[in-house]
C-alpha cells in the first residue's frame, strides 16, 4: 500500500529505474506491497513531503518501471485492474520521459483551457439569446465555463512559482470571483431538487391509503401514524423550501447576468483571451529555475491532500457532527488541485480518483441540503407538521452526509496506508 512518502503519482515515470525501488508513477501504479517494503519507514500522514524521493537506506529496489513515451499516458500499461478501497493496487501507468517544465506541460494545458473557456463563454452568449434564454444548452455552456476557470485557477495556484506570481495571483482571485458567482444558481437548482425529492421519498405513496384506513375507522400502527404526521408537514415543507430556495435562485440568476455585464468580467476575459496565445512567464534567474520543473509543487499539492485526508475525523463520532465538515470540505478542494496538478504533469486525469472525488461532492451536496432544511426550520411562525416535517428532513440529509463519507473511505485508493500506525 502505498503511503505519503512514497512515490508521487504526479511524478513521471523514468526512463530506467536504477535500484531506486520505484516504479511506474501513474495513479494506480501498484505500490510495494508487504512489512518488508519499507524497513523502518513511517506510515504516519505526518510524514513530510520531499520533492524527490530517494530510496530510504536499506530499502530494497522495486521492479523495474517501464519505459515511458511521451504519447503514452497514465493506465496505457501495467499490471492488475484499477482498484480502490482497502487494496489501493491499479494498473502501473508509463508516464512521460523527463520531467515536465512550464514551457513543455504547464503552458500548453492554461492555453487549452483558456480556449475552451472562450469556447464556452461563446457558447453560453448563443444559448442566453432572447429564444433561448434559460434553456439546456445555456446550462450546460455555463458548467463548462466554471469547469475551465477552476482548472485555470487551481493550476495557477499549484504552480504559481512557474509563473509570474503578481499576474498568477490576480487572475486566480478574479476567476474565483467568477466561478463563485456561476455556481450558485445552478447549487439552489440542485438543492432545490434534492430536499423536495426527499421529502417525496420521506412521506411515501402509501400515505393516502394510512390517512383512508385512519378515516375508515381502522386503528393504524405507529409507523403508519408517524408517516401519516410527516405527510400533513411535508407539502408545507416542501412549498416553504420551494419559495426559499427559488427565490435565492433568482436572486443569483440576477447576480449572474450583471456579472456577465459588468467590466470586471470583461476584464476576466480579456486576461483569458490572452491567456490563450502567451503564458507570463517569471522573471530573472531565481524564476526560471523555478519554472524548470512542475514536480516539486505537483508533489505538494498531492502531500497536502494526503495529509488532509489522514486527518478526516473517525467514523464513529456520531450522525450529527457539522463541526467536521469544513475539513472534509478542505480535502475536496485539495484533492481538486491535485486532480488539476495530475492533469499538468501527466497528462490525463487519474482514474484512482474519480470515485473518491464522487463521493466529496456528494457530501458537499448532502451538507448544503442539511443546512437548508435547517434554515428553513429557523422560520417563525410555521405550524408543527411543518417543522416535524423539516427536522426528519434534515435528518435524512445528515444521513446522507454520513453514507458519503462512508463511501469516499472505501474508494479511497491509499486508505489502508492512511490509516496505518
């Protein structure tokens, strides 16, 4: 099982490996496996990131890693299935040969998302004509738009020392700006959606017939007394949240058009469009050292991931613990940027990662809807059912906070070696 101070998988692989004890780079490349991998070293998430990662005294050489070409990409060769869970193995991908520069990777990938971002931006104008206004297509221009600036920021913030840092800082911050204000109506859509298709599921299609039976004269069982009382609330509650959440929705669709309007996002893409045809590149000798090689923050991206993911609480602290979301939040994030670092460095994203980042935005979501259902709780004035009715509903949500994080701890590829002594 691979642990933190291992081979990155955002370092690719060598031409040859000389008795180093490591192999392919790629996401799923398949660790050194048994007690004898590593004598001696620590397993904690503690453990300090290198930039290179010699092999440790008396630790033995690995098999040898394939020799990498510049077409092939992370998962094109290996050995085993990509795996996730507690074995953590996958297919041993060849990477690159050399190491990746910002004139060689960095540059090239901001000027691709740049153009798709202008692609999108385009596309998003078509679609928000007066026929097509708020349709499908706009949505989906839109997604595609907040897709392309989060790489643009996230690969500008991994990589600032590559760039110039005044230029990377700025544009990051604007982009974050934007994307922020993007994202919100289409998260009250979805969070909309959710709570009023939980409380579907809540109530039941049996409901009428309890109420039938009740009204007929038939004593009802206590489960079919408590449906029958989360029923009367759950119209209620659904057309509260419904007025609540539509209403912000509004509220962000009206945001988002002035920001589309406004100078400041003209400015945005003018950076971008430029963006697309020079990459600013640092300054002086200490800047063009730093741009010679992408590793070194690619690894401590990935370091910082891990070592959040080590620090996620336990899973027996209890169903209601909102004071640990932040930091389940803060690994969503860091995970992102090593996602964006992976894409940079080799090419492709990692396939290791794709349920595990599943599972966080589901959690996102989860906690977003939890907290809704509580705001909405907080409302004065709403009759009984009604906040019976949201107090099962934000219960579920919570539940299903719970039901994610379960889930990201069992696609998690290095749970076991995370989880080590």
């Amino acid at each position: 099982m691979r642990r933190p101070d291992q081979q990155t998988t955002t370092r690719p692989a060598p031409e040859a490996t000389l008795g180093n004890g490591t192999g392919p780079a790629g996401p799923d490349a398949a660790p050194v496996a048994g007690p004898a991998a590593q004598p001696g070293a620590g397993a904690g998430p503690d453990t300090p990131p290198a930039g290179a990662r010699p092999a440790k005294p008396g630790e033995p050489s690995g098999p040898p890693a394939a020799t990498g070409t510049p077409a092939a990409r992370p998962g094109s060769a290996g050995t085993g299935s990509a795996g996730t869970g507690s074995a953590g193995t996958g297919s041993a991908g060849a990477g690159f040969t050399g190491e990746p520069t910002a004139e060689g990777a960095l540059a090239p990938y901001l000027r691709g998302q740049a153009a798709e971002f202008l692609r999108s931006l385009r596309l998003h104008h078509e679609y928000s004509a007066p026929a097509d206004a708020g349709g499908h297509g706009a949505a989906e221009a839109a997604r595609a738009l907040r897709r392309a600036a989060r790489r643009i920021g996230g690969s500008l913030h991994t990589f600032r020392t590559a760039l110039d840092p005044h230029w990377a800082d700025q544009l990051r911050g604007e982009l974050a700006w934007l994307t922020g204000i993007l994202a919100r109506e289409h998260a009250y859509a979805n969070r909309l959606a959710r709570l009023v298709d939980a409380l579907h599921l809540l109530s039941g299609p049996t409901l009428p017939a309890a109420r039938g039976a009740r009204a007929a004269g038939e004593a009802a069982g206590a489960d079919a007394q408590g449906r029958a009382a989360l029923g009367v609330g759950a119209a209620r509650a659904a057309a509260l949240l419904e007025r609540r959440l539509t209403l912000a929705r509004t509220r962000s669709h009206s945001a988002a058009l002035q920001a589309l309007g406004s100078s400041r996002f003209h400015a945005i893409a003018d950076a971008v469009a430029l963006l697309a045809s020079e990459v600013p590149a640092p300054s002086g000798h200490a800047g063009r050292a730093a741009a010679a090689s992408l590793l070194e923050p690619a690894e401590l991206a990935e370091q910082r991931l891990l070592t959040a993911v080590a620090a996620l609480p336990p899973d027996d602290t209890g169903p209601y613990n909102e004071a640990q979301d932040a930091a389940w939040h803060q690994a969503r994030l860091l995970l992102r940027l090593h996602r964006y670092a992976h894409e940079v460095v080799l090419g492709g994203a990692d396939p290791g990662l794709t349920a595990p980042g599943h599972a966080l935005d589901l959690h996102r979501d989860a906690v977003e809807a939890a907290g809704a259902a509580a705001a909405a709780a907080r409302t004065p004035r709403i009759a009984p059912a009604t906040a019976y009715a949201l107090g099962v509903l934000h219960a579920d949500q919570r539940h299903g906070v719970e039901s994610a994080r379960a889930a990201f701890r069992e696609t998690w590829p290095y749970a076991t070696a995370l989880a080590a002594p």
